[in-house]
C-alpha cells in the first residue's frame, strides 16, 4: 500500500475520533499554542457530559475558544496537566474544581516529561502530508517527547499551519493511526506598541548589543521595542526559543543574517512560534529557519554554544536580592517558567554573553502603581531564576550588573533602578531585613 491509500484509509471523523480512539481511562496530549481546538471541545463536551471520564490531558496554553470555567467535574473524572499557562487555562485555575493543574518544569525538560508520563494518545495538529507521505508538526519544539512516548497519534490535518524545517518536525503518514481534516485559524498575537517606559528599557539594552551577536528574544512591548533598536545593528544571529514577529522585520531587512554565529550559522534557530499571518507566512517552509525540539533549543549546555549570546526575559517581581519571579502573582499561577531559565543558566556560560530581565519599574494596579522590585518576593511566589545566575536587571531608570555582587551591592543597585516613589521604601525595608547596614 503507497503512503496515499494509507492517508485515506486512515481519515476519520471527529466522532470516531471518540469510538475508535479517545474512550476514557486514559492520558492524552494536546500540545500547546496551535492546538486542535475542534477535537478538544469535543473531547470537554463529553467530559461535561459524562459521556467520557477518567481522562487525563497534557498540554500547554491551549489558543482558540476554549474554556475550563464551567467543568464541574472531580479531578478523578477529568485533569488537564498543563506547563505553560494562557487565557485558557486561566480559567480552569480560578474553577473551583480544579480540574486544571500547573507543571513546574523547565522547557528543556519538556519533552522527556512527555516521554515518560505513559500517554496513550497524542492527538496535534499536522500539515497536510508532502510528496513524500511527511505531515509536518509546525514551529512547536514542544511535541516531539509527546509523539515519541504515546501508544497511538491522532493528526487533526490543517492547511493553515506552517510547514518548517527542523531536527524532527516530519511525520510519515505510517507513523500516525488517524487523521482528522479539519482546518482552523492559527493564535493570533497583536502586540500593543511600547509604552515611553517600555521603549526607554529597550534602548538600556539595545546600548549593549554588539554587532555580530546572537539574540534570544521573547515577546511584549518591551521586546518589540529592542527589534526596532536593533535595526541599527549589523550581522546578528538568532537562537531563541520563541520566533515572534520582532524577528521577521530584522530578518527581511538583513539585520539578522546569521553569519557570524559560531553554532549552526546560517540560519535562525527556534523553538516556537506565534504570532501573526505574517509570520506565520514567513517561516513556512523557509530555508532560513530551522526550528528544534526544547531538548536541544533550551537546553543550557547547546545555549552556552553560542558565543556573544545576549538573552533578554522579563519578571514580575524581582526581590532585592536578585530572586526573580516570573510567573506567578503570589501563589496564583500567571504563566510558566518556560526557558527563561534555561536561557539565565545557558547565556551565564556563553562566551562574551549577556543575559537580561527586563522590566518597567512598576505595574499599574486597580490598587494602584506597585513597584515590581520589591524587598521579599509575595508568599507562594515562585522562583523561576535563581539570584545565583542572574545578570543584568533592567527598568526604565538604568541597568545594574548583579554579577558576583554580594547582597548590600545587590540592594544598592536595585533600588537604584527602582521607581523613585519606592526607593525610601524599599531602603527602609532593606535595612529591616538586614540587607543594608
């Protein structure tokens, strides 16, 4: 049998998708960012109905109209496993029957987690397949650990999702026990454009950009920002986890050329993306970008490869001592730690590198304006980068080095970056605390 009589012989419907495949009693992945939203209503549909129980998802930031706010179900019937949290998962953390539950895991862990949690079913989105019989997973570095570990996959077959080149993004048609043709609209990310603050944070960095580096960038006003500035540069390289629009104008214009990187010159390298059509037309089959699983992109020790790495993340709150809090307000799960740390700990080893959480010195409240450097972190927050490797910090007013500073220097030179309405705060504090004498 020729790969094309396979492919229509395995095309089902989203209801055989549940007579034949997903029947209860089972873990299935989801995937994250493009997600097959058609197949995972479905699947909570029946979940509310009682007609499918004892499930247990794995996936991440799920995009499209999905929501776990109204599933009263016990966490035996139904439990979504997730390590990346959006708008989506958001409201299964605020349902009173926790049917949503966070993942701690760093992104280069991501795919042995899947690997090694016994899924039954990944159920993704694919492309179509090429000449050759190979459906193509997109620009995900997050499914490969999933699609290796489950028993069985289900590819819900989209034209809209971009095909890429990559360390392991083809799918032969005989590897794949269903196919679903469904297509659907891709994430759609529309970034605001930088407020005065955000714009003036960026040009801190943009200052320490050398021509010739290698720049790891992830997404928001203030990442935006930096791409403009660095239209100025000359050279640069590209190895990041997340590929966002910011990088499709430096890339058109010849800024990013990849020609000076020591590690897999030549092309961007990524582990994500999402974001716009543009995109999402620029990277499709693009010889020019080569997307990799987490295992390799996040990894610290493949990130330390890269000679004059500059990383740039951001926090929610940064204690005064060098603690930086990412992803949770308190011990309310926000997002993730993603790579961000992996990316702190990969740039610390990178020759020449800079790594650099950037942030406004304050976030605008219902309460009001709350500085974002604060003496403690809140209880329950979590701690996404240890102070231990943290680098440069960045606000609006200036960026200090924490670099083998001892913990009074650290509190000087934060508070010094701080929103001036803070800072006899926040010395007072750091007195209390005995961090300053």
């Amino acid at each position: 049998m020729d790969w094309q009589d396979e492919y229509e012989r395995k095309k089902i419907t989203v209801n055989q998708v549940f007579e034949q495949h997903l029947t209860g009693n089972q873990k299935i992945y989801t995937g994250g960012l493009h997600v097959p939203t058609t197949i995972i209503n479905a699947l909570i549909d029946r979940v509310a109905k009682g007609g499918l129980t004892r499930i247990d998802l794995y996936g991440n930031w799920m995009n499209g109209n999905i929501t776990f706010a109204g599933l009263d179900v016990t966490p035996e019937q139904f439990r979504y496993h997730t390590y990346f949290a959006g708008p989506n998962e958001r409201t299964g953390f605020a349902n009173g029957s926790k049917c949503v539950a966070h993942i701690p895991v760093h992104f280069s862990d991501t795919n042995r987690m899947l690997e090694e949690v016994g899924l039954d079913y990944a159920v993704v989105q694919m492309t179509p397949p090429d000449a050759q019989g190979n459906c193509n997973i997109g620009p995900l570095g997050f499914e490969q650990g999933a699609l290796r570990g489950a028993k069985h996959i289900i590819a819900q077959i989209n034209p809209r999702l971009p095909r890429v080149f990559g360390d392991s993004h083809n799918y032969h048609v005989s590897a794949i026990d269903a196919f679903v043709l469904q297509e659907e609209l891709l994430e759609d990310v529309q970034v605001p454009a930088p407020t005065p603050e955000e714009a003036k944070v960026a040009e801190f960095i943009v200052d320490r950009v050398n021509d010739g580096d290698t720049i790891q960038l992830g997404i928001g006003g203030i990442i935006n920002a930096i791409a403009a500035g660095l239209e100025s540069k000359q050279h640069l390289g590209c190895f990041t986890e997340m590929f966002s629009d910011a990088f499709v104008e430096l890339q058109q214009k010849g800024v990013i050329d990849n020609s000076r990187k020591n590690f897999m010159p030549g092309v961007s390298v990524a582990g994500y993306s999402t974001g716009t059509q543009r995109l999402y037309d620029f990277i499709h089959e693009n010889p020019s970008m080569y997307y990799s699983s987490y295992e390799m992109v996040c990894n610290p020790a493949f990130i330390a490869k890269n000679d004059n790495l500059v990383s740039v993340n951001t926090a929610v709150s940064i204690d005064l001592t060098g603690q930086v809090c990412a992803e949770s307000i308190g011990a309310r799960q926000y997002s993730a730690s993603g790579g961000q740390f992996d990316f702190v700990r990969g740039v610390k080893n990178s020759k020449g590198g800079r790594g650099f959480i950037a942030v406004t010195s304050v976030a605008h409240t219902k309460n009001g304006p709350v500085s974002k450097i604060v003496p403690t972190l809140a209880p329950g927050s979590a701690i996404t980068s240890l102070r231990n490797d943290i680098h440069f910090i960045a606000t609006e007013y200036g960026v200090v080095d924490l670099r083998w500073a001892d913990i009074p220097t650290r509190a000087q030179r934060l508070i010094s970056i701080a929103h001036p309405d803070f800072r006899d705060e926040l010395t007072y504090e750091a007195k209390k605390l005995g961090f300053l004498y």
